[in-house]
C-alpha cells in the first residue's frame, strides 16, 4: 500500500469523515420527525393513494413506533461509519466510500421527490436540500479536484441508489429481529 493510500492524502477529512457527520445531520432529522409524522399525515395519504397496497401503509405506520425505527437508523449509521472511514483511510479512492457518498446523494434527490409527490413535507426532505446533496455535490468536486474521483455513469446512481435501498432494508430487517414488533404494549423485554 502506498503510504499516500494509508495516510489519508488525496482528499482530506473533511470530503471522507464528513460522509458520517452529513449523514448524522440527516438522520437527526428523521429520527425526530418519522413517528410524529406518520401519526400525522399516513391516514390522510392512505385516502390520497388508494392504490398503494395496505400493508405498505402499515409497515409505513409502524416505522416510527418504539426503537425499532432507531436501530434501523443505527445500523444504517454503521455502514455510513465504515464507509467514511474507508474513505478517510485511502483518501477518498475507496470505491465503497465513494458508493456510499453517491448513494447518499441520489437518496437525498429521493427525499425531494416524496417531498414533490406527497405535496408537503416528508422527514428528511428539508436537510436533503440543504445538507445531503450539497455535501455530495462538494464532496465529488473535492475528489475530483484530488484526481481520485471515479468517473461518473448513470449506472453509479442506479447502483449508489441500490446500494442506499438495500442497506436500509437491511437495517430494518436486523433491527425487526432485534426489536419485534409484536411485543405486546408493556410487556417486559
């Protein structure tokens, strides 16, 4: 391994560590608003969207109940960590790294457009436009300016996209086995 490789060089913490602290930022966000919201809003959007099947809506409903949804976001957390830090460790060369930053930011662009087809607010769609997708934007320019940057293809954001989708997935799915959901209301646990 080069030692500019195992240093860090190319592009510095900011572009690779800030993955993790853009993210936070995001996910603060939706840590906060995801259970009020889908109180909120889910029994008016079920009306709005017959077509959606009802166990989306409940699977939707039950998101933010209780601290399943939390260690879904933690375990998400987990693969945003370890990507930052090997990005960080290989100074923004590492193709993980830079899946995950891509992924990032077409998730942002997603968040806008549940924002654009909800009409209204949807968690996350405010640091979207003002934290997830211009950290990416700056961060890719960074990485480019540092010549590590791979070149850009639609299929990266398909993949970055894929990457992003099936993480949390993931994520939801440890967190539903850790957490159950069928525990009943005040049940020791």
């Amino acid at each position: 391994m080069s030692e500019a490789a195992g240093t860090g060089a190319g592009a510095g913490a900011g572009v690779t560590l800030g993955l993790l602290a853009a993210w936070v930022v995001h996910d603060a966000e939706e840590l906060a608003m995801v259970p009020r919201w889908t109180r909120a809003r889910v029994p008016e959007l079920r009306e709005r969207f017959p077509q959606v099947p009802p166990a989306l809506w409940r699977r939707l409903e039950s998101a933010g109940e209780g601290p399943g949804f939390a260690v879904a976001v933690a375990g998400v957390g987990v693969v945003m960590a370890a990507a930052a830090v090997d990005g960080r460790r290989t100074g923004g060369r590492s193709g993980f790294y830079q899946s995950a930053l891509t992924g990032f930011g077409v998730h942002g662009v997603a968040h806008l457009a549940q924002a654009a087809a909800v009409r209204g607010y949807t968690p996350g769609s405010v640091t979207a436009p003002l934290v997830v997708i211009p950290f990416t934007l700056w961060a890719r320019r960074r990485l480019r300016r540092a010549g590590v940057l791979r070149p850009a293809r639609a299929r990266d954001a398909v993949w970055g996209l894929a990457l992003a989708a099936a993480v949390t997935a993931g994520a939801h799915a440890v967190a539903g086995r850790i957490v159950p959901r069928d525990r009943p209301r005040g049940a020791a646990g």
